[in-house]
C-alpha cells in the first residue's frame, strides 16, 4: 500500500515513515494533477544533482534537513518548507540521524546527478 | 512578506501561521512549477464547492479539519495528507476551534460555490 497512492484515502505521514532506519527512501503518497507528494526519509546524504524540468519543494516533518546549494546550506527543521527551483544544483542530506520529509515534484521530474 | 513568496526562502508554517485568530484565511508560501503551496487558517465553516481544474491537496499542521464531501466526512489531525479530486464536491471545516493546513493545487485553481 505504502507505495500505491490510493486516491481518497488518508495519508499519515508519521505512520508512512516508520520502519525506514537506515539509508535513502522515498515513495508516492499521492498524486495532485501532474505533480506528486512523495514521503522522503533519509539517514545518510544523498548526491549532488538537479532536476531540468521541475521545482522542488521540501516540507521537512522529523528531523532536520541540510539543502546544500552551490552557494549555501539551507537548514530546515520540523515545519519549515523551501522550494528548489528547476536547474539548481543541490544536495540533501540529514543533519543529525535521520531526515523525513515531503516533497512536491512533477510527477515525470528528471534528475541529472552532477 | 506573509503574502508573497519568496523564492530560495525558508518558510516557517508555524511562524506564518501565528496571529491568524478568527475566520478563514489563506495565502501563498511557494510557487512550485504552475502549482501554489498556501498556508489555510479557519476557526469557521467554509462553503460548499468544488474546483473543475484542479485537484487540491491538504495537509493539516494544527488542530483537526473535517472535509465534508457529498457521502461522508474525512478527519484530518496534524500531520494527516489528504487529496480531493477535482470536480468532486467538499466543504472544509475545523473540528474544534482552529485547524491550519497546507494546501497544494494549481495556481490557476478555480473555484464553483454549490
């Protein structure tokens, strides 16, 4: 069920990232249109990349998460959420153990890894 | 600053949230590709409607929301997703007092009172 976003169905975001403790995950917890919302939980970071033909937002829900941009880090805590514009380069990575987070993406977003 | 996104800034939901006491009001925190992420406050019932266009997602970050639709009514607590199709009929309303959510949909959502 986890990774089949049922269409009006009650998402928990607390009862869908339990059991992820080690390494990188992410899966589709539902479909808005042409975008999707995906619950990412990460205890490790994850590589230099960026996405040509979509935004990326981050809701973070536990934990904190470092955004590295070329020129900064974003830190973002429980309850802050930042956007990545298309073809900016980044990095996410979790600042202390583990990182859960939501995204919001096109649903066909690329990556390119750089 | 409240009702202009800003891009490459972090937003603090609680922070944005805070001071919004009575009524319904809501604003926009994010442009993500041709979707907008806003902040909704209620302490009130909205209205019946429903949105041709565009589906709209909600997450609820404060309280309880109840989303009536024509043949039930869904119970949102804090840090529960939820997503309404587009053309299908609901009325948002806070369970007790105060419910603050995110809402995800297009930028150009319409909107039709039933």
């Amino acid at each position: 069920m986890k990774f089949n976003p049922v269409p009006l169905t009650i998402v928990d975001l607390k009862e869908n990232a339990s059991g992820y403790d080690s390494g990188i995950t992410n899966f589709p917890v539902s479909l808005v249109n042409d975008h999707v919302v995906r619950i990412s939980i990460m205890t490790e970071d994850f590589r230099w990349h960026l996405h040509p033909n979509s935004d990326e937002a981050f809701l973070t829900t536990e934990g904190v998460l470092f955004i590295d941009l070329e020129d900064r880090t974003v830190e973002l805590a429980a309850g802050q959420f930042f956007t990545i514009p298309h073809n900016v380069k980044h990095r996410t990575r979790p600042k202390n153990g583990r990182s859960v987070n939501i995204t919001f993406e096109k649903a066909n977003m690329e990556t390119v890894y750089c």
